[in-house]
C-alpha cells in the first residue's frame, strides 16, 4: 500500500494572530518531538506539555501557517512530520527574555536534584533548548545571575512512585514511618524501640518545603491528618482499595495565617517578636497574613498570628542575641528553657 499523506485539517486548527509569549517553549517543545521522528500527534503533545489538545493544534497552525513550518499529518502513522527533514523551528521567534527565563529554569531545577522530577524537568528543557542553541551567548547568564546550591532531601523513586499512582487513583498506600525526634529527650529514649511505626494513608496533597517533600494525608489508626517527610518512608506500597476525597482535604484551607513551613498546630497565638537594630530584612518579607511592623526604641516590633509554635520557636533561637519574645507567655518559657539547655552544654566543650 503506497503511504498516503495529508495537509492538517483547517477547521480544527484556526491559526492564532499573533503568539503569545506562553506558547513560545510549548513551540519549540512541539519541533524537537516532530523533528525526532516519532510523528507524535496533538493528544500525545498534550499530554507530555500538560495542555489542552486545542492548545496544541493552534501551536501547530501558528507554526504551519505563520512560521511557514512544512508539517504534514500522516494519517497512517497518526502523526506529525516534517517534509523537509532538516528543518527546525528558528530561535528568531525566541526574545531575549524568553532564552533568559529558559536559562534560568534551567538553573533553577537544581533546587529539586535530588527528587524523582529533577531528570524528566531537566530533559524537557534540554529538549526546547536545542534550537536556540546556534544564537550566540545565550548562556551569557551563567557566571552573572547565580542560584546558590542549597540543603537537599534525597527522595526514593519508589516511594515518589506509589504516592503518584495514590494521588492520582484516590487509591489508599501503606509504608512504615520513622518518626522523628521527640522534643523530651526522656520520651524519646522510651520510644526508641518502636520509632518504625506502620501507617494506613489517604494521600491527598504533595507538598515542597525548604527542599523537602511531604505527604499531606488522613492517616486511618490516628483517624485525623498527618503530615509525613518522604525521606523518612519506606516498605511503601498502594492497595487496591480506594477512598473518596472530602471537602476540606486542601492543605492550603487550613495551614494558618503564618508562613513558616507545612506544619502547624492547633491551636493559635499571637505572637509579639521584638528585633534589634533597624532589621530591614525582616521588614522586606512577609511572614504572616496579619502581621504588624512598629518601630521600638531598640529596633522594631513583629507581630502576627500563627499555629505554627514550633517552627517560630526554632526561628527566633536562629536570631539569637538579635531577638527575643515578648508574647505568648509559653513562647518566652519554651525561649529561656531552650537559652538554658544551650549554656548547660557550654560546660561540657
């Protein structure tokens, strides 16, 4: 049977006016699949570029008719080609700004080496950094915009694995859990024995944190929520039994007014934090939805609401000299303890 080919189909691929500057990566995403021979079709390239099959035909018929791309369909294979095998999609149509966000997300990824995401994210953008390669100093930012390395939390593939197919399938995963330390060195001496625990999830939310990744979850023994470090699970596997998601599952409705990370607790304080010397830093950021800045004879004055006691605390004794408590009464009893522990152990160095 001689191969037929044919023209894409107008009606379904209205060409855009003009490009918009979103769809210039997907563009150059969409010429390395075609130009690697695999005749890949719109559903195929939405999928990898996770769009809309629409999205991706209006690319193709921006490429076809206003880049003048020779892309045919063939009907046979069920997918695109060039006609002229050595044609790629010129970087022309690529900004400054374009190569210098792709350069940088590039970069960027870094942050993420150490996660299951960090090869399939890298090899996506190699893929769309192919054609721009022939304009000159495009990597000009290398050694002038630089992203420093960061602490890393190694994720096991097999793990990330299962919790993908439990996030996707509402389906329930079980893994045994090392918890972490207790905050009583007493208790945590009674509890070494039995730190492996085995747990029963719903996986609801995947989260990222300071380079490192959480498991929100309802834990079915503890019949509440629960918040679970990757790095600390193992003997994971998904079940075949499913669950129904219930409204308020979302992580973000409930973490708190505060910005201190994933965890929190239950109950809410308002905290009253008082920073020497003028702290522009801390001005500079935003720590809480409430929060209130005032100016002190000593320096300035934070204020905000929060749940999330433990990581302030941990926070304020990073400051050191430079801040101490004003509010809540517990904060300024956990405060002193955490001062006292730390200059018992000066008598032991």
């Amino acid at each position: 049977m001689t191969e037929k080919t044919f023209i894409c189909d107008n009606k379904n691929m209205n060409p855009r006016k003009t490009i918009p500057k979103t769809a210039v990566p997907r563009m150059f995403f969409i010429d390395q699949e075609i130009a690697s021979g695999k005749y890949p079709n719109a559903p195929y390239l939405a999928k990898k570029w996770e769009t809309s099959v629409s999205s991706i035909n209006r690319d193709i018929a921006y490429m076809r008719d206003m880049m003048k791309a020779p892309i045919l369909y063939d009907f046979f294979k069920k997918g695109f080609y060039y006609t002229e095998k050595t044609f790629r999609l010129s970087a022309s149509y690529a900004t400054e700004e374009d190569l210098l966000a792709l350069g940088m997300a590039k970069s960027l990824l870094d942050l993420y080496r150490d996660t299951p995401i960090y090869d399939a994210a890298l090899n996506l953008l190699e893929n769309i950094s192919v054609p721009l390669g022939s304009i000159n100093n495009t990597d000009w930012y290398k050694d002038r915009i630089i992203i420093p390395k960061t602490i890393t939390v190694h994720v096991n593939p097999e793990v990330w694995r299962c919790i993908i197919l439990g996030l996707q399938e509402n389906r329930i995963i079980t893994f045994t859990y090392e918890a972490g330390d207790t905050r009583d060195e007493d208790e945590c001496e009674i509890k070494k024995k039995s730190i492996l625990k085995t747990r029963k999830v719903h996986p609801h939310q995947l989260l990222f944190d300071r380079s490192a990744w959480y498991l929100s979850g309802y834990d079915e023994d503890r019949k509440d929520g629960r918040i679970f470090a990757l790095s600390r699970i193992s003997k994971i596997s998904v079940t075949k039994e499913e669950f129904t998601l219930k409204g308020g599952f979302d992580y973000r409705s409930s973490v708190g007014q505060s910005y201190f990370g994933v965890f929190k607790g239950v109950k809410s304080y308002k905290f009253i934090i008082e920073i020497k010397g003028e702290a522009q830093w801390i001005k500079e950021r935003q720590w809480a939805e409430d929060q209130n800045i005032k100016k002190t004879a000593n320096g300035i004055k934070l204020s905000f609401s929060s749940s999330q006691f433990d990581l302030i605390l941990g926070w304020l004794l990073s400051l050191g000299h430079k801040a101490r408590p004003l509010a809540p009464k517990l904060l300024i009893e956990r405060w002193k303890e955490a001062i006292q522990k730390m200059y018992a152990m000066t008598r032991y160095s």
